[in-house]
C-alpha cells in the first residue's frame, strides 16, 4: 500500500466515524515514530476504538506480529478496543479484533476477505457493537 493510498483510507475512515457522532484523531506518521501509536482514535459515549488501519487491492493481508502487540498494548493502556480496519478497493470496510487473526508458521499474522466476510464486522456492525 502506498502511503498516499493508506493516507486516503484513513481520512475516509474518519469522516465516516464523525459523520456517525465519534470524535475522531488521526496519528499521521501513526508506523513511523517507534512507540505504539494507531492510526486513528475514536471516541463516543465512553466507548474508545483504537484503528489500525489497512488499504489493500488483493484479498488478503499479513501483519507482522510486532504490529499487532503494539495495537494491543496501547489499546490496554488507553483502554481502547482494538480493531484493524482493512478496506478493499471496490468492496469497502471491514473490521477484525486482533485476537481473531491467523497467526503463520513464519510468526506473522494472516487474514483474508473471505474470512473477514466470516469473523468480522462491516462498518455498520462496528458502530453499534
């Protein structure tokens, strides 16, 4: 994902948490401070979700088992959920816990649109969770 493509992903993703009553922050640069950071933060009615956020064009995606520790450290922490936002091109939002991932034999870990479309949530689905 180009950093312009996943900039463009996660203003998407923030308008459309404001535009459903969240107050919304986004931590531009979120991959490249070296502390545990997502990429937006989103608040409302006393619930905090804590978004890692990925744009792809394929149907599957690998996160490296750092990625997800930190997603889950800081949403301890801030007492935050953690989610992964994944948006495909051409089919839209979906959103995944962290602990719901496939972890590889090579330590990473591993999701596809199909088992998204499974363990998943939509956007509709995460906002009223």
């Amino acid at each position: 994902m180009s950093k312009q493509k996943g900039s463009r992903a996660e203003r998407e993703l923030l308008h459309m948490l404001f535009d459903e009553s969240f107050h919304v922050v986004r931590s531009a640069g979120s991959g490249s401070i070296g502390l545990p950071n997502p990429d937006l933060i989103a608040g409302r009615d006393g619930r905090i979700l804590a978004i890692e956020c990925k744009s792809l064009k394929n149907t599957s995606k690998y996160f490296k088992e750092q990625e997800i520790k930190e997603l889950k450290q800081f949403s301890k922490k801030f007492g935050a959920e953690a989610w992964l936002g994944i948006r495909f091109d051409n089919i839209g939002w979906f959103f995944i816990h962290p602990d719901k991932l496939n972890k590889t034999k090579s330590n990473y870990y591993a999701i596809s649109l199909e088992e998204l479309k499974e363990k998943g949530l939509n956007f509709k689905e995460l906002i009223k969770k």
